[in-house]
C-alpha cells in the first residue's frame, strides 16, 4: 500500500509540474490530479496502522504507558523534524525566489509527524486509565471516534470556527491558512488530515485482535465492505438536499468526502491483502513493496527531479505523452534508488565495499588475524 502510494504521488506531482496549459485542461488531467487525492491519505493511513502494531507490541512485552507513548511520540517527533528539514533544505535549493514563509509550510511530513505525536498521546491517556482487558477494544473505538470528531470539525475550523486568534505560523497547523489570509487547500493541516491517522489506528487495531488474527481473510473481507458500504453511504449524504454546515466544501472539508476516501483506503487494504496473498504478490520481486520500504528517501528525492531546478522536463510546457515518459524515468530511478538503499547500504554491502578502501588511520592487516 505504501508502494502504491509513491506511485500515485509520483504521477501525481509529474502531471502537475510538467505538462503545458493546453494538456492541463484535458480529461486526463483531472483523473491524474483526482488519484492525486489518495497518496496524503494512504501514507497517514498506514501510519496509523503501524502506530497500532508497535503499541500492541511494546504492551506485549509489558512496558508501561509512559514508556510506550515515549516511543511513539518521540518517532513522531522525529519525522516531524525530518519535515522541517526538508523545508529548510528546499528554502535553501530555492535560495532566492523562494519567500522565507516557506519554511514554515505544513507539507505531508510534518502532518505525519503531528499525527504520530497525538496517537501517541491517546494511546497513553487510553492505556493510562483503562482496564487492561478491554483496552484495546476502547483504544480501537476511541481512534476511530477521534477520526470522525476530527472530519466533523474540519468545516467550522476552516470558515466560522477559524482560530484567527493565533499567530498564522500556528493557526495554519489547524487549517491550512499558512500566512495568506484563507485556507488552503494544497497544505496539510490537522484537520482534516489527521483523521486518516486515527482511522488507520482504529483499523490497525481491529486487525490485531484476537478474533481478527484467527480469522485474517474474513477480517480484511469485512474491512473491504465496510470501505465500500462507507462510500455508497457519503454518496447518498452528499446528495441530499440540506446539509448540516452553512458552508459545504465537498473536496476539501466535507466530512462526506472523507467518507469516501476512507471507504476506498479500506478497499485497498482489502485488495492489497488478496494481492499480496493469492495474486502477483506471490511472483517473486514487487516493485510497489520494494518502493514502500523507503518511501520517505523517494518522496524526498523525487520532488527535486520534479519540482526542483533540478527537474529533467521543463515545467508546465509538454504534453501528456512526453510526461508520460518522464513519469516513467522517474519511477524506474526511484526503484533503483530504492533497491540501492535496501539490497547495499541497507544488507551492509555498502560497508563490505567501503572495507576494501584504504584507510590510513588504520594499521595494515597482518596474516592470520582474520
């Protein structure tokens, strides 16, 4: 899923930064930009999910609650930071032209961040003050609760609830406003973007129970129509005449919309799971997961050979077809980077090659010592 994820970002972002003004009003654009709207939701949702395995885990070898949301909200922290320094190296690549108030842009990293931060904190609260029987039943029903609280408020948070109050710098870890005077929504402020976290969590838990665990097929069977019964529901909501909000934004803020998106992360779980299982998973060699186990080195290279001055196209002049193949080079360089990554620094094949330098500072070998 993390795999697919990368795929739809890197076409994506190709798309929107190479093809002219002419292929930018074709229907194959707005498709291209539409399965733009799952990357964002498929990385916060896995997030969530792994949030649940390593809390589950850590419980498992009886830590207390403290020590567990330690470790979650510190790695929380660390991708946050990870964030912030991918603003600072872009501000830096763009010395120049780029406004200073891009540093403090909330990309899709800092909202990951964030997201792992509060998960850690309900999972302490949970964990703190509840039974340890039931716990992960109301960690379960808590995470999925906060992901509807957090879809639910979105709307007033962005038009009459605005916390216009706070300085942009934070107000726009809210809603987006960054320093421009209105939301906006090409940022990733909390809501709505966090909810993704917590249903992942919810959804992550759920799988770890113990019903779920005997019975995996049938477990992700039921995730895969509940996600399916959950987009035909927001359908027949956002079609009804009246709605709860006196302004109704469907594709940035609507809880409807959510919905949906939330319904088809469910049915990709179900898909990938049977993919991975009986289907091409099977085969041997996968790209996708061999691009999910770096996603983050990907996201970050690829954004300067596509955004960057570093981009191998001129931006917004091509057509679709040459885009094409530029998505095509991107991708084929992302997965050599990637398996570069795991198959030789990761398996130590970097240290075994690096070891065959001279090092003066080291004395020479003598036979017989190793």
């Amino acid at each position: 899923m993390r795999g697919l994820a990368c795929v739809l970002m890197f076409q994506t972002h190709c798309y929107d930064s190479w093809l002219s003004a002419a292929a930018r009003k074709t229907t194959f654009f707005m498709w291209s930009q539409l399965g733009g709207t799952l990357p964002a939701p498929l990385f916060l949702f896995l997030a969530g999910i792994s949030i649940a395995l390593v809390t589950e885990k850590l419980r498992q070898k009886s830590l207390t609650p403290n020590a567990i949301a330690c470790t979650t909200i510190r790695r929380g922290a660390e991708i946050l930071g990870l964030g912030l320094l991918f603003r600072l190296q872009e501000y830096v690549i763009a010395w120049g032209w780029a406004p200073w108030s891009d540093l403090l842009r909330v990309d899709i990293l800092n909202t990951i961040g964030l997201s792992m931060m509060l998960m850690g904190s309900v999972c302490w609260f949970v964990l703190r003050f509840s039974s340890a029987s039931a716990v992960r039943q109301i960690l379960g029903v808590t995470a999925g609760g906060t992901a509807l609280l957090i879809s639910l408020l979105t709307p007033p948070l962005w038009t009459t609830w605005r916390p216009q109050w706070l300085p942009w710098a934070i107000e726009t870890y809210i809603d987006g406003v960054h320093n421009l005077g209105q939301p906006q929504p090409w940022l990733f402020p909390i809501f709505p973007w966090t909810a993704f976290a917590f249903a992942g969590l919810a959804v992550g838990l759920f799988l770890l129970s113990d019903w779920a665990r005997k019975r995996e097929g049938a477990a992700l069977g039921i995730a895969g129509v509940t996600g399916v019964s959950l987009i035909f529901s927001a359908k027949w909501m956002d079609a009804r005449p009246r709605q709860i909000y006196s302004v109704y934004d469907f594709w940035h803020t609507s809880p409807n919309f959510f919905l949906i998106r939330a319904g088809l992360l469910l049915a990709i779980l179900a898909l990938t799971y049977g993919w991975c299982r009986w289907g091409a998973g099977q085969w041997g060699f996968s790209p996708l997961i061999q691009l999910g186990q770096t996603s983050l080195l990907v996201y970050w290279v690829h954004l300067e050979f596509v955004y960057g001055r570093l981009s191998i196209l001129p931006k917004h002049a091509v057509n679709i077809r040459t885009a094409s193949f530029g998505l095509l080079a991107i991708f084929l360089a992302m997965l050599l980077l990637s398996m570069f990554r795991t198959q030789v620094i990761g398996r130590g094949g970097w240290t075994r090659w690096s070891a065959r330098l001279p090092d003066p500072s080291m004395p020479k070998p003598q036979l017989g010592r190793g």
